[in-house]
C-alpha cells in the first residue's frame, strides 16, 4: 500500500441488543394506551397505590379524586421515568458509536428535543412556550451525556447529589416546582391574556426536570453493562441497580411521610429512584426472554414502536385530528369501564397499524 494514501477511518460495531427495542416499544405502546384513556373513568384495577387515594392504575395517582398531594405510584406514573431510563441505557452505545462527532450529536439532539416538545403541545394546546415531557426529556438527555465522561463510580455519587439537591429545593423554594396561578388558563397566542408562567408547568418546572436526569444517569449505569456483551454483568448490573434503587426510593417514600413520598408531579427523589430500579428489573425481564432464552417472536408487536418511537409519539394528535375530522370523535372520547378500556385497546392498534405501514415502507423519524 502506498503509505501517501489515506486510510479510512475505523468503523466502531453497533452495538444492537434487542430488549432494548423491545423495552422501548412496551414503553411507547403503553404510553399511547394511557394518554387516550386518560380521560375515561371507572376503569378497572382501582385501588390505592403507594399511598394515593383510590384509583385505576391506567391514570395517574395524582389524578385520583381528592388527591391534591399527588401522591402515589400507578403503571402509568411509570411510563416517563422509562423512557428517560431508556434514553441512558442507549447513551454509553451512542457515544461509543459517534466517536469525534458525539457533542455534534449531543447538542443538536437536546435542541431538537426541546424544540420538538413545543410543537407537540402546540399540536394539542396551542401555540406558546410550552415546557413538557419531551423538552424534560431533552434536558435529562444532555445531563446524561455530560456526566458519562465522569467514572462510574462519580456517577454514582453524582446521582445522589443531584438528587438530593432536588429534594433540598423542592422542600425550600416554592418555585422550584410550581409557577404561576394554576387556575388561571395558560397563556398562547390565540389567548394572551392567559398566565404567562402556566405554559412553563405543562409537565414540570425546566429546573425540576433534572429529577429526570437521575432517572437517565442511573440508564447509563446499566447501559456500560451492556458494551461489556457479557450476560452475567448484564444480569449482575441489573439485579444491582434495580434493588439499590427499589429499596432506597421505597425507603425514602416511608420514613419521611408525606414530605419525601413518591410524586409525579414533582418528580419527588423517592419516585425517581424507585422507578428507575423498577426500570432496571423490566428490562431484565425483556433481556432474559429475548436475548438470552431467544424468544423473540412475542415481542414483535413493541418492537414496531421501538424502532421508530419518535414518530410513533408524534402520529397521536395527527391521527387524532384526522379522525376527528372524519366525525368519529364520539368513539373516542366520555366513555367508561371496560368499554374505554376495549376503545382504548383499538386506538392504540390503529395507531400501531400507521406506524407499522411507515416502517415498511422506510419512514423513520429519529433525531
């Protein structure tokens, strides 16, 4: 070889593990069923969780009658907190992967994120400043890839203190969580004499979102495991951080009852540890059938919205105002029990049907 000619540069190996597509499109999927059914009422598995007055799983606690803690812990309360756990997990890969163009990514993505978010609330809301999950998302995003250039073990430390920080605001500062007058109406561009700050608390506060980078610092932790390919540190690191966090968010939760327990709204530490321990187990589950038992065949339907969860998320509202204007609406909406449920059930294979007609076809949105 001529040494005047240029040598390519090294191609680093995708890193691919299915249950983690697997794990994303559970999450997505569910996170479609429960925003249609939020509206319902008298869905079944009604109960107290965690603490919250009596109500069906498939809403938030902090929606249950008489909760104006918004205390509790439902399935749905865990949508979010996998998400973020998710968007960690894949983060060690991502950086592995991108080499020198790695803070090019990292800072378009987390412009894009938050970006995005506007758009999507808009689509729903109205146009103005909104502050959601997917902007929450964007910031838990560059937190987790800023922190992964420290070592494990400050990470660690770095998820303690950050949380404990949140803690320490949220019990001292009433604006670290909530902002505006909340019985006023929001402020848009249609509407401008709204509440200029309610916009900013659609989802949480822009600062208290770091409570979400917890839930995504923790992700990487378990994401190094998996660049390791080997099942028993996998396995390992899983059973590890799903137990440490299970026990210290429970922990939190009941002794200092009700200042630390565990809240959406706020996204209160005692709730970003706990689900994100509870994330680590879910995964696990999903790795052991999938990647290590290869039994794959019954994950196929998650996998059509984990590999294209982005757009998956944004089809809802445009799916929604198409059928609304083909006069359909009131299939969708004021229903109850286990009819919602079934209504339910059949939006989200609609919206699974379009989305698997993009993936035949090579529509995909990633950012």
């Amino acid at each position: 070889m001529n040494s005047n000619e240029s040598t390519p540069p090294l191609q680093t190996e995708r890193v691919h593990i299915a249950s983690i597509d697997a794990f994303r499109g559970f999450t997505v999927l569910s996170m479609v069923f429960v925003l249609q059914v939020a509206g319902y009422s008298d869905l079944p598995l009604a109960r107290s969780w965690f603490g919250s007055p009596p109500v069906t799983t498939f809403h938030h606690a902090a929606d249950a009658v008489g909760n104006t803690s918004g205390i509790g812990l439902t399935f749905t309360d865990l949508v979010a907190p996998f998400f973020v756990f998710i968007v960690g997990m894949v983060l060690p890969m991502s950086k592995r992967r991108r080499g020198g163009e790695w803070w090019k990514h990292v800072g378009t993505r987390t412009g894009l994120l938050i970006a995005l978010g506007v758009v999507y609330i808009s689509l729903i809301f109205g146009l103005s400043y909104w502050w959601g999950i997917l902007q929450a998302i964007g910031v838990a995003y560059f937190m987790g890839a800023a922190l992964l250039l420290l070592p494990q073990w400050w990470r660690w430390a770095a998820v303690f203190a950050i949380a404990a920080f949140h803690l320490f605001m949220s019990q001292t500062f009433f604006w670290w969580l909530h902002l505006g007058n909340p019985t006023a109406p929001f402020f848009t561009v249609a509407n401008l004499q709204g509440d200029m700050l309610r916009p900013l608390t659609i989802h949480c506060t822009p600062w208290a979102s770091i409570s979400y980078g917890v839930i995504t610092l923790v992700g990487t932790l378990l994401g190094e495991s998996i660049l390791s390919r080997s099942t028993r540190t996998i396995v390992t690191r899983s059973l590890l951080i799903g137990s440490a966090m299970c026990v210290a968010g429970y922990l939190l939760h009941r002794i200092n009852w009700p200042v630390y327990a565990m809240n959406k709204e706020t996204i209160s530490t005692s709730y970003a540890f706990f689900t994100s321990g509870v994330a680590s187990f879910t995964f696990l589950l999903f790795y052991l059938f999938i990647d290590v038992a290869q039994f794959k065949k019954w994950a196929w339907p998650f996998i059509v919205f984990g590999s294209n969860a982005l757009l998956g998320y944004f089809l809802q509202p445009i799916v929604r105002n198409f059928v609304y204007a083909l006069g359909f609406r009131q299939y969708l909406v004021g229903l109850t029990g286990w009819t919602g449920m079934a209504y339910g059930v059949g939006w989200t294979a609609l919206i699974w049907s379009v989305l698997l007609w993009c993936n035949k076809r090579n529509i995909f949105w990633k950012i």
